[in-house]
C-alpha cells in the first residue's frame, strides 16, 4: 500500500529539498505567487515558451528546480468538471510517474475548497497511475510508487474513499489486462475465492453441474463450448451491520470470446480476452465498497465462461430455455454475453434486491454510438437513470443514457421461441440486448451499463493506460449516492 504523509500547512523550500519528483498544483490565475517555492524557475520556463500563466490550466509545464528534481506545475480550475480535473491531472502525473520513482512530493495552493478538490485529484490520479499492471517481457525494470508527500491539505477520513476505489479500479485493469490463457474460468475462479477469504465475502459458485441440473440453459448453451467444464456462476456477499439497501452487481465475465460458430474475423477477434472486464468492474466495485465500508449489503454475481467453438457448441436456430422458463431463438453465437446474463440476473432478481447493475462489453453498436469516451446506461426506472448520469459527472467516468421503449422489442419476436436472442440486422443492437435482458430482471429496480469505454487508446479521465477499469469510480458514486 502506498503510504500518504499529509501536512496541511503550506510547503516550504526545506521540505522540498529532498523531493526528488514534485507536482505543482494552483488555482487558475494570472500571477503567480512570488512565496511559491520554485516560482523563480517557473517564470522563466514560462517566458521560454511564451506562454501565459493561464495557460498551465490546459497544458502542464515541467522543469528542473535543481539539479536532480523534476517539477511539473499545473493549474485547476474550479469551474471545470471532474472528467476535467482527472484528465489534466493524469498528463501532469505522468512524466513524473514514467520514471518510477519511490516517492513524489504533491503541493496544493489555493483557497480552502482549491486545495480540496486539487488535493483528492491529484492523490486519485496518483494511486491509479502508480500502479504496476501486468506484464510478460524478460526485463522488467518497473519499480512501484512506495510513497506520497502531500503539502497544504489534510483529508479528514485519510482519503479511504479515493483509496479504495484506487484498489477497486487497479483489480478490474489487472484482471482484464491478464491473458486468456492465465485467466481461464478456472483459474478466475480460484482468484475469486481468494479474494473472497482474504476480505470476509462469503462466496458459492454454480458450476456446470449445478447449472445444468437447476436449469440454466442459456448460461449452459454457451458454456458447453469449451473442453473444459470450468464455467461458473459464481456469488459473492458483502454484508453490513449498518445497511438499508441490498445491491446486486452482475459481470460479465467471458474470459476469451471467439464468436463460436460465428467466427469473429483476427481483426475482432483480438483482444477477446478483454470480454471478461464486466466481471471485473463489478468485482472491483465490490473491493472498492469493501474497503471504504460502505453501509450497503452487496451481492455479486459474476457469470465466468468463454465462448468456444468445437462440436458441442451451441449454433444458429437452437432453442435452449433460459433459468426463468424463457425459449430462446438463437440467431448469432457471438451474442454470447447477454446469453450467460440472462440466467445470472434470474439468479440475482430471485434475491428481491433494491437495485440490479449489471456490467457488460457486450454490444459492438454501443461502440459506435459513443465511441470508447462513454459507456452507455438503460434503466426501467426514470430515477436511476438520473443516479447514474449524476454518479458519471461527480466520478468523471461519463455515462449516456439510451431508450428502452417496447416497441424495440419487436425486432426480437420469433416463430419458434418466446424470443431471439438478437436480430441478424443488427441495427440498435445495444438497445435490443438491454430489451432482452430485461425478460430476466423479474421487473426488479435496473440499471444496465455498456462498457464502450473499457478500452480507449491513450487513456481516459484520471487513467493513463487503454485498459482503465471505467465503471469502478462511476459505481462507488452511484451506490454513495443511493436514497
């Protein structure tokens, strides 16, 4: 665990003497205080590169305060949005975080609030980037944060908030970011129970057998697949003393996604074993809420299967019937994801929770509705909806909400069986997926989330690297948020 020391008065030369990596962070201005330590070389990077003290609001600068510091000063205005702050907290971070240092110092100026809301960025955007993700190559020199120095603020709970969901995000990146072949259902699943005893979750799992003899025929077309009989459904509980709600987070938790007999092009296919990170977002949810104590009960259900081809997979013009008694048609197998839902949101909505939130890289058109900046969310509430775009603006982890009018549905209308599980158009399949999860919720309080934006080249919000764990900061809002 990085250790943060905090010291709320206000920095001086002598505390900075030994710092060898430092970030600046002020309020937006057009002068700079000329008490600000280093202020003598910031004037002069400023005057090199013509640019405006205002300026450091968009584009951080770096310099050497002496020989063997590296500095970067930035400036945040209170006017922007959270998204905002974590973006240009996270390009002022990373020069300072590329050289894998033991420790960085991280100076606030400013008014009361300034310092506040510089302080909880800075500090997020720090713990999520310092963070040594997966990797396979024979050298690896990366060397993990140990520590950081905070000047000019103090929180009063020592950022537990920002911490856990600092771990929470840091497990679904790690987890996604795993190869296929190192993050089987099995090995998933093993994982799992680790986790599970090491924070005092009581976990079940729903293996193949069980599955088949209860009836979950929709997880089970899917699952039969693959050599192994690995596939699970498994359940996790975190329960408090204190709790008036109870949650269920639902993931998707498809370890390696070939298309079936729908064979997915290299071109799709690659990168499949990313089709877990639903799983993994609500796994990190439940580490996050773990940590910071939330006062919630939380169930969560993580369907861990892969979707293979081979003689016993499942095909076009099947009809298998679902946990709940639905028939479905099967059109395409590369519809796998909402396939092992469906039978995981039987088993969730059985429990009457106040609110299921599913997660899902689940539709190809949500990706080209929005692009990989945003996920989409549906909801069969009104009010939730309004929670969960709320949560993507205070967690800077953006949401945009999609319809879910009935009159969709009749794209999914079968001959054969109660329903298709998707059309061969394709067109508005994420909305005609979340129609057809919605046959397995048993009318219980909904929200459904997308995740278009798992994966965005270069970085998203406060984190720095293409795999960046959206959703775990997007749900510890929501559910801080609840009524």
């Amino acid at each position: 665990m990085i250790k943060i020391v905090q010291n709320p008065s206000p920095v001086s030369d002598n505390a900075l003497a030994k710092a060898s990596h430092v970030l600046f962070v002020m309020p937006k201005t057009k002068s700079l205080a000329v008490t600000m330590p280093g202020v003598d070389t910031l004037q002069a990077r400023l005057a090199r590169r013509h640019m405006k003290p205002e300026e450091l609001a968009k584009t951080p600068l770096s310099g050497d305060l002496k020989p063997g510091t590296l500095a970067i000063w930035v400036m945040l205005d209170t006017g922007q949005t959270t998204f905002e702050r974590h973006t240009l907290m996270r390009k002022a971070l990373q020069p300072l975080l590329d050289e894998h240092p033991k420790e960085i110092a991280i100076v606030v100026l400013g008014g009361a609030e300034e310092r506040r809301l510089a302080a909880e960025a800075a500090i997020y955007a720090a713990l999520v980037n310092s963070a040594v993700l997966p990797q396979r190559k024979k050298k690896d020199e990366r060397r993990p944060l140990q520590k950081i120095a905070l000047h000019g603020y103090k929180a009063e709970d020592d950022f537990i908030l920002l911490r856990g969901q600092a771990e929470g995000n840091e497990l679904a990146r790690e987890l996604t970011i795993l190869p296929a072949n190192e993050l089987t259902p099995g090995l998933y699943r093993e994982r799992i129970r680790k986790l599970a005893k090491e924070n005092g979750w009581k976990c079940a799992e729903y293996d193949m057998k069980k599955l088949r003899k209860i009836g979950a025929g929709a997880f089970v077309a899917v699952a039969q697949g693959s050599s192994e009989d690995d596939a699970a459904i498994v359940h996790l509980r975190y329960r408090h003393p204190e709790a008036r709600k109870n949650i269920a987070l639902v993931g998707k938790g498809i370890c390696f996604d070939t298309g079936g007999h729908n064979l997915k092009p290299a071109r799709y296919m690659h990168g499949m074993h990313e089709d877990m990170n639903g799983s993994a977002v609500s796994l990190g949810i439940l580490l996050a809420a773990t940590r910071a104590n939330l006062p919630l009960n939380i169930d969560c259900w993580l369907a861990l299967a892969q979707n293979h081809i081979s003689p016993k997979a499942y095909k076009q013009n099947d009809v298998v019937t679902a946990l709940n008694g639905t028939t479905i048609e099967i059109i395409h197998t590369d519809a796998e994801g909402r396939m092992v839902l469906a039978d995981t949101l039987t088993l969730a909505a059985r429990e009457k929770p106040d609110l299921i939130v599913d997660f899902a890289t689940l539709t190809g058109s949500m990706a080209t509705a929005l692009g990989a900046r945003y996920s989409g969310i549906f909801s069969n509430r009104e009010k939730f909806v309004e929670q969960a775009v709320a949560a993507g603006k205070i967690s800077g982890e953006r949401v945009c909400a999609f319809p879910l009018d009935a009159d969709y549905e009749e794209g999914l209308d079968s001959q054969i069986a109660d329903i298709k599980q998707c059309s061969m158009e394709g067109e508005a399949d994420h909305i005609l997926a979340a129609r057809f999860l919605m046959r397995f919720i048993e009318d219980a309080p909904w929200l459904h989330v997308d995740l278009s934006s798992s994966n965005c080249k270069g970085g998203l919000g406060a984190v720095a690297s293409d795999v960046n764990g959206f959703g775990v900061g997007w749900g510890m809002a929501l559910l801080r948020g609840l009524k």
